[in-house]
C-alpha cells in the first residue's frame, strides 16, 4: 500500500462523526462534512473543485458566526485556493499533526516493568481516565458524568467502537497513563487517539505499554495497521520512537471568536 492511500485512509477516519452527542449539529454531504457542538466548531471534510472551495468556506463561517472555529487541512487534498479561502475568511494555521502508521505484524513490544496495562470496563475507571487525562495536559477537570457515561457506552460491549485503557503501577495500582483505540474495520485501521501521562508518571514506559497493549488488541481483531495522527514536536518524536512511519500530515487552521 502506497503512503498516499495511507495517509486517505487516515483522513476517512477523522470525517467520522458517530462519536458526537445527539446535541451536535452536523452537516454531511460529500463536499462538505463538518459539526457544531458547545462552541466547538469543526471542518472534517472539505472536498469540492476549487472554484466551489469560497462559498464552502463561507457557509461553514455563516454557520458558525462569531464562534471561533477550526479546519482541516491537508496538503495532499489542498492547495492554494483553500489556504487563500481561509485567510480571507480570517483563519490561521494551527498545530500541524504528522500523519504516521504502523504495521501491526511488524511491531515488536518492548519491556515495562512495573507497569500494569487495564481495560476501560466501568464508570469509576472512565472517571480515572478523565482525572489522568487532567493531569497529563495540564486542564480542569470539568466533565459532565453524562459525557464520561456516552464514552463509556462508546468502549464497551461487544459492538463498541473504542476501546479505551489505564497504564496503572502494578504495585499501587496507581494509573500513571491513559489512551484510547478506535476501530474502522471498513478501513482495516484502528486509529490511536488520546494518550497522555501524568508528570509523576513520566519515563517509566508506562505509554510503551499503552502502545503494547493496543497493537496487540488491534491485531486480536484482525487488523493490519494502527494509525495517528501525531502533533508535532510533542507526541510524534515519541511515536516515531515507537517505530510508527511517516505518511503524511495534517494542520488545523483554526479563527478565534
């Protein structure tokens, strides 16, 4: 498989919006794919000839009004005409994010003593989940039960989509690292997402663990490749480290309100 069917691949996965509470607002028409939601506005798709590429642009603006909003950008799908829309309209570029994958039968895990890898499976769990995500990135922990009940639905059960994990010490049980695994069997890609450990937590391979622990999963359930999408300069040296390749890249251009 070429890098560029990869990196497409990559960029079927971020266009899903199972995800989203029923309260989201979502437009999704094969040109245009993007959601409103509690301030947080967002382009998942934008796929059109050039000359239709302003009024997207501007409808998506429209939409939004004086809330701040984000886009995708891809450099293999986009070009100029996007970038000139998006200045116009007075976004910026953000974090650029390396598309990266890994071949699961080629992965080779790496020891960890010490630490311990836990499935996601109930309510207190998620809620731990949020509390590590709080420390690993530095935000309050302000999250509705009812939004940790939904992701906790989202990973468990036969049917789920995700899969979510703990990296805990083994001998306190204390949870030190989190992230999650989302599955696209249509894409054959399980996709990373989410993983953060705690200050106290850091160097002691507790995240090559959680990568241990996913892959493995991935491969349990047949697929071929795990994938993410890895900010630059913070997560993708790490999972470049990993053994995860390059196949491309994604920036948000984002406006303020």
């Amino acid at each position: 498989m070429t890098l560029l069917a990869t990196i497409e691949r990559m960029g079927k996965v971020m266009e899903q919006t199972w995800w989203l509470p029923d309260t989201a607002q979502i437009v999704d028409r094969p040109e245009l794919c993007y959601y409103l939601h509690s301030g947080r506005n967002r382009v998942l798709r934008l796929s059109a000839p050039p000359e239709r590429i302003p009024a997207l642009v501007g409808e998506f603006c429209a939409a939004i009004g004086d809330e701040s909003g984000t886009v995708s950008f891809y450099p293999h799908r986009h070009g100029a005409v996007l970038r000139q829309a998006l200045e116009k309209a007075g976004f910026a570029p953000g974090h650029r994010h390396e598309g990266r994958f890994l071949n699961v039968l080629e992965y080779t895990s790496r020891p960890t003593p010490g630490i311990e890898v836990r499935r996601v499976e109930s309510f207190e769990a998620m809620k731990g989940l949020y509390d590590v995500r709080a420390q690993a990135f530095g935000e309050p922990h302000n999250i509705a039960d009812s939004t940790i009940q939904l992701d906790l639905e989202n990973c468990t059960g036969a049917d789920a989509r995700t899969r979510q994990f703990l990296a805990v010490d083994a001998e306190t049980g204390q949870a030190l690292s989190q992230a999650g695994l989302a599955m696209y069997p249509h894409l054959n890609l399980a996709f990373f997402f989410g993983g953060g450990t705690v200050p106290s937590g850091r160097g002691r391979g507790a995240y090559t663990a959680l990568v241990a622990a996913r892959v493995a999963y991935a491969r349990s359930q047949g697929f071929d490749l795990v994938g993410l999408f890895a900010r630059e300069n913070t997560s993708a040296p790490i999972v470049a480290r990993q053994g995860f390749q390059l196949c491309g890249e994604m920036t948000y251009w984002e406006r303020s309100s």
